[in-house]
C-alpha cells in the first residue's frame, strides 16, 4: 500500500513538472496562454437625492 502512495507521489510531481514545462514552452508548439484585454463598461446609476 506504502508502495502504490509512493508511486502516486511520484506521478503527481511529474505531472506537475510537465505542466509548468509546458506553459514555458508551450509557445513554440503554437499554443498560446495570453489572456485576451477586453474593455468592459457598465453604466453606473447612483441615485442620490
């Protein structure tokens, strides 16, 4: 049992070192991790009196 942790352990710190490789490198396959600037305005009423 001590041995299946030890595994999944393992699995998860290369999954997560081959997220992070890839959002570093990933824009030389062509993907493209920039968020996109939109403006966003909402009309504000205050009714003050």
């Amino acid at each position: 049992m001590v041995r299946l942790f030890k595994y999944f352990f393992y699995l998860l710190v290369l999954a997560g070192i081959a997220f992070v490789a890839f959002a570093y490198v990933g824009e030389m396959f062509g993907f493209d991790f920039s968020t996109g600037v939109h403006a966003i305005e909402l009309p504000l009423d205050l009714d003050i009196k």
